[in-house]
C-alpha cells in the first residue's frame, strides 16, 4: 500500500494497494487489526504444514513480524495460499499445505 493522503484532523489516512490499485482508507482511532494483532494470546507462529483461517493472527519468524490473515486461496495441488496483511512488512503471500484427511 502507498499512501495517497492523510487528513490530520479525522486521523484517517488514504492508501491504494501497489498490485491493483484499489483505494482503501483506515482511521487509526477504529483500527481493530492493531488491536488483535497486539493480544499476544491469538497469535500463532507461522509455519507452510499449518492451516489458518481468516482472522487468525500470525508471527513469521524471517520478518520479525505479526500479521492478520485477511484472504485465504485454496489451489488444485493441496496448496493454500494466505493473504496475510503485516504491521510492519505489508501485503505479503503465503503458503501453506492443505492437511490430509486420514
């Protein structure tokens, strides 16, 4: 996300998305993301043989970083792929391997 402007007397700032462009806007005072992504009890360290859900709140270890997984895409060879929108490192992609039904 790029920040397009900010308006100081609401705290709201206007961001579009790098990959598609699309507008989004984010008012600091209403942001339930840093809110959940700061309860350290919900979050889960990352690794590609878990599965998540939306909602779910990671840690990944290469960046240092908690995330909200915000989009989940499931693949034809057993793979998922996770949205996961991070504090510090942004939109980022991840996989993980669908678990086998026994």
């Amino acid at each position: 996300m790029t920040l397009i402007k900010e308006d100081k007397n609401t705290s709201t700032i206007f961001l579009k998305c790098v990959v598609c462009s699309a507008p989004e806007s984010k008012n600091d005072e209403n942001d339930e993301m840093k809110k959940d992504m700061d309860d350290q009890d919900n979050v889960k360290v990352y690794s590609p043989k878990e599965n998540y859900q939306v909602g779910d709140i990671i840690f990944h270890k290469v960046f240092n970083d908690t995330g909200e997984v915000i989009k989940i895409t499931k693949r034809f060879n057993g793979q998922n792929i996770n949205t996961v929108l991070f504090k510090s490192a942004g939109m980022k992609k991840l996989v993980t391997l669908e678990k086998k039904k026994a």
